[in-house]
C-alpha cells in the first residue's frame, strides 16, 4: 500500500526511511514497515526483535553496538523528540570514525536505518520520548560494546540543552574511546 522516501546519509549504509503518511480529520495512518517497500529500494534485511524505550529529557543512551552480533537496526521515534546519531566503526571504511546526526520526531515521522558496524546513540530533546527499534539479530548479553559519547576523535555535536541535567547509565559514563585506525 504505502511507499516510502529513501535518502542516503552521505556514509554508505545510513539511509533516513520517510513513510507516506494519509492524514484526515481522523488523523492519519502509515505504514512503519513494508518488507516489500524495503526490498524495492535495495533494503533486504531480516529484523528479527522490536524494542521500545522511553526516556525522559536530558536522556543520553550510547553509543552501543552488539560486538560478535551486530545489528542492523531500523530506528524511530513515537512520541517526543530526539537527536540520534550513527558512528561509522567498520574496520577499513573510508568513513570510519565518521558519524551522522538526526532529529527524529513523532511528527516528522522519519526512520533511521542504521546497518551493522556502527555504533548507536541518542539525545532525548522533549519532555519524554519513545523510541522503537527493529533489530537484524537478537541481544546477546555480554556482547555489547561502547563508546563515550563525547569521544573528541568523533566530534559529536550533541544539541545539550543548557540547564537540564544530562542523564547516564553508569556504563555509558565508563566508555572508552574509539580506536582510531
């Protein structure tokens, strides 16, 4: 029923997936994944595990990645508003290191395909935000690895909103850098 807008990121692998949205008085209803959709525009990718977090301002969650079972991810936001980024970590990239930032909002609708090899993260700007992913492979625990979110090798112009409190899990405090190769 429903086609989708494909717009690449600038680092292979990143696309910005925009749903058609049919909106009335009603409101309105979209297709948030056709694997028809996906497969005409080069997309052939087995999600396998949905998650949904909610998070609430000043949250930071990353940047994460499965280490012996990364994850292609198809990411998006359902309520609120976030920043998320992807991190080119994919030994012998031209564009390793290399990151791309986003907003993602329930009304922009936008989806972020994020393929294995890179590290994920986001920045809640609302109040609350929930955020929902597709996952290529299950979690593993024990298998995840990091880095800070404010690795300087990186760059990452995080909006931080001045006065609010970022918030962290212990773990994504104690990350280390990126390795640069």
């Amino acid at each position: 029923m429903g086609k989708i807008k494909v717009t690449e990121c600038g680092i292979k692998g990143l696309k910005i997936i925009e749903p058609e949205v049919f909106g009335d008085n009603r409101g309105y209803f979209m297709e948030t994944y056709n694997k028809q959709d996906f497969l005409d525009n080069g997309i052939d990718i087995d999600f396998v595990q949905d998650n949904q977090s909610s998070s609430v301002k000043g949250v930071l969650r990353g940047l994460h990645y499965q280490i012996n079972y990364p994850q292609d991810k198809l990411v998006r936001v359902v309520n609120g508003v976030v920043f998320d980024v992807a991190v080119d970590i994919r030994a012998g990239s031209p564009t390793y290191g290399k990151y791309y930032g986003v907003i993602l909002s329930a009304e922009n609708k936008k989806q972020f395909l994020i393929p294995k090899g890179f590290a994920h993260g986001f920045y809640v700007l609302s109040d609350i935000a929930e955020f929902t992913y597709k996952c290529s492979d299950f979690y593993h625990a024990g298998d995840e690895g990091g880095i800070i979110y404010n690795d300087p090798n990186i760059g990452i112009d995080w909006p931080i909103i001045k006065d609010i409190p970022l918030i962290m899990s212990d773990k994504d405090q104690k990350w280390g850098k990126l390795e640069l190769k």
